[in-house]
C-alpha cells in the first residue's frame, strides 16, 4: 500500500500538470482545444493499451498504461471543473467512486457476512440494484461502445439474470440447424441479408461461451494474437531462407 503522504502528493502534483496544460496564459492550446467528446477516441486507445498490457505485457507495461488511463480521467475531470453548467472536479469523481465501492461491499464495510464469492456478487448486485432502481429496462446501461462481442455477453448476462430462458444452442456441427440459415444465406424474414444471418449465428456462439465461463471478446484477442504470431514467425522464416 502506498504511503498516504506520497500518493496524495503524486495525485495533487498530476492535477496540478494538468492544470498547467489548460492554463489560459502558458497552456497548451491543443489541450484547451479539447472536449469531453474530442477525447473519446484517445481513452478508447489508451484503454485498449492497457487491455494489452495485462494480458500480454509486463509490469513496466501495466504501470505505464494505467498511468495514462489515470491522466484521462484526470483530464476530463480538469474539464469538467471547467464547463459552464454540470461541472464536477476530480475531488468529486474521487469521493463519487469510493462511496460507491463502500456501498457495494457491505460484507467488508457494513454489517452483512459473505461466506464465499457467490455470495460476495449477491451483495454487490442487490447494492447496485438500489443504487439503479430508476432505470425502467433491464438493459439499460449497457453501453452501446462496448465491442459487440463483449455487448452481446453482456446482453444475454442481463437476460439471464431478468429470469429469461435457455438460449437457443450454436449448431453442434458445422451444418446449419434446420431452421438456422447458413452464413451465406439469407434470413427468411430478411431476404439477401446474409450478413445478418451470420451474425445470428456468430451471437449463439457467443452466448454459448457465456455459459461455458469463457469471455468471447478475450478468446478471440488470444485467438488474434495467436494467429498474427504465427503469421510473423512464417514472414521471418520467409525473411530469412534465401531466395533462389
């Protein structure tokens, strides 16, 4: 655990860098040229980095990525601070988010007893549900930039979860099910919409590794990384044997 002086010294001293930045006299105008929305695409990046760096990084990786994920919050608090109506600071994106991990830990900050983790997740959820008793769906915020494997999970995790039925299963063959068009064919009530027709049959996939345990959107990075592995290991080799 870090030193309590140090970190709130650390943390102060980035928000002071970033304040520099949005100076009006001795800023950088690129920064002060940003907006929340102008920023998306680089959390987008920054976070993809730091996906990659915990999965097949090193720990340099891991502290240099989170650390740039650390400086979008803190710049798009710095923002915020900053707007003519709404605004909001990094002390309050602080105090926010660690009064909402209280309330959903009750078993380590309340009164409540979780004797496994089946039980820690019932607590959370029953905490989370409090806090989102507006929401008028049961797939409201589920966010529509979540990579559609990940969304379709998450989707069918919610489904589940409102007391909803067996999904229907992928093919256990290579053939399409009788009432199942195959990749290249079209939906029945879609005619030439083959593309839609095998993204049915991608997304039974998909709900078929949600209940095997298994993250579609992680598998198929590791997949990916293991394919361009290999294809860099034949250009090499290719690289390498002389031509004739």
């Amino acid at each position: 655990m870090p030193e309590p002086e140090r970190l709130e010294s650390e943390v102060r001293e980035l928000s002071d860098v970033v304040e520099a930045l949005l100076a009006d006299e001795g800023g950088c105008e690129w920064n002060r040229a940003q907006t929340h929305e102008s920023l998306v695409t680089y959390l987008v990046e920054e976070t993809a980095e730091l996906v990659e760096a915990v999965e097949d990084g090193t720990s340099a990786d891991r502290r240099e990525e989170l650390g740039d994920v650390l400086y979008q919050v803190v710049l798009h608090a710095a923002l915020a601070a900053r707007a003519p109506e709404g605004r909001f600071d990094l002390a309050d994106v602080v105090h926010d988010v660690r009064q909402k991990t209280v309330r959903r830990h009750p078993h380590v900050f309340g009164g409540e007893e979780a004797a496994d983790v089946d039980d820690v997740v019932r607590l959370w959820t029953a905490a989370k549900a409090v806090e989102k008793a507006g929401r008028r769906s049961a797939w409201d915020g589920v966010p529509l930039g979540l990579p559609a494997l990940a969304r379709a999970q998450k989707i069918e995790a919610r489904r589940l979860a409102a007391g909803g039925g067996a999904a229907v299963d992928e093919p256990a063959t290579d053939e399409p099910a009788p009432d199942e068009p195959a990749p290249d064919e079209p939906a029945p009530d879609e005619p030439g919409d083959g593309e839609l027709a095998w993204g049915r049959r991608l997304l039974a996939a998909v709900d078929r590794a949600g209940r095997d345990g298994i993250d579609a959107e992680r598998a198929l990075r590791r997949a990916v990384r293991e394919r361009e592995a290999e294809l860099r290991s034949d250009e090499a080799q290719r690289r390498a044997t002389p031509q004739p």
